[in-house]
C-alpha cells in the first residue's frame, strides 16, 4: 500500500470519527465533546432552522436538546473526498426526538432524515468542520407509545458508555 493511500484511508477514517464524536456528543449531552466537531469560526446552516457559527449551533440545540425527554442520532453512508489538508462529505443523517410529556402525558416521536454536507480542513494535525449545510430530506411524528429504556442510557456523561471507554 502506497504512503498516500494510506494517508487517505487514516484522513476518511479520522473525518468519520468526529461525525461519530457530533452524534455523541448531542445525545450524551457532552458539550465539551461536541465542541471538538468545528474548528473555531466554523459556520453552520441548517436551513429553515439555523444560521451562524457551529459553537452558536451549538448553544441554540442545546437548549432545544434539553426539552426533550431523549434523542439518538445516526450517521451513514458518509462520502469523503479528500484535498490534501481540505476534504468535503456527504452524511446521511437521522435524528429521533422523544418529546417531554405534556398536559395530558402525551408524548411525540420526531424523526428527521437528512444529510450533512460538510466543508473541512485539518489544522495542527486534527480534522474539523469549516461549514456545515444540514438539508432535512424528510421527517415525520409520530403519537409515543413508549417501551422499556436500559437503566444505563442516559442523556450525560454518566451513561454507562463513558465507564466502558475508560476501562
């Protein structure tokens, strides 16, 4: 394997762990994890619902995270195309809103399905987003019927996960 094939492979791979990072972050609610995802003056659009910078992204879910009961976010089919210290990607995204009861102790389930076209660039070594462009390509809701949740999952870093990583 030549030097530059590996090099592109460990770009891809370093690009998709801090996809992997955004969504842990949010659904953890782990802010000082979720801020590693932009680089400092990194922008983000997500149209019809946010403009300005990833870290002002950021604070506004944030606020709106914390009104939900849960949330999960998945990323796939990532498409990374690399130019040297820039790369841009294509990732389908999808986000599962649990709703808080209301007055009548009725719940919603929000489920978006988009994808994140994201603009990077790798300074002093770490790969961040530079510009994000969220488009929603379809979403719905959904009456909750709610089942059983592991007593482990919760919505900080003392889900059960942060235990397991620093074992």
């Amino acid at each position: 394997m030549s030097d530059s094939t590996l090099q592109s492979l460990l770009d891809r791979d370093a690009i998709r762990d801090v996809l992997s990072r955004y969504c842990r972050g949010l659904d953890r609610m782990d802010r000082p994890l979720a801020d590693t995802v932009w680089h400092p003056g990194g922008t983000a659009l997500y149209d019809g619902i946010f403009e300005g910078t990833g870290a002002g992204f950021l604070d506004w879910v944030w606020e709106a995270h914390a009104n939900m009961d849960r949330h999960s976010h998945q990323i796939t089919n990532v498409l990374v195309e690399l130019d040297g210290d820039r790369a841009t990607s294509e990732a389908y995204v999808t986000v599962v809103l649990w709703t808080r009861p209301d007055a009548d102790r009725k719940q919603l389930e929000l489920v978006g399905r988009g994808r994140y076209l994201d603009r990077w660039e790798r300074r002093g070594g770490e790969w961040g987003i530079v510009h994000r462009l969220h488009l929603l390509d379809m979403s719905s809701a959904f009456p909750l019927e709610r089942a059983d949740v592991s007593c482990g999952s919760r919505r900080d870093p003392k889900d059960l996960s942060y235990e397991f990583f620093s074992a």
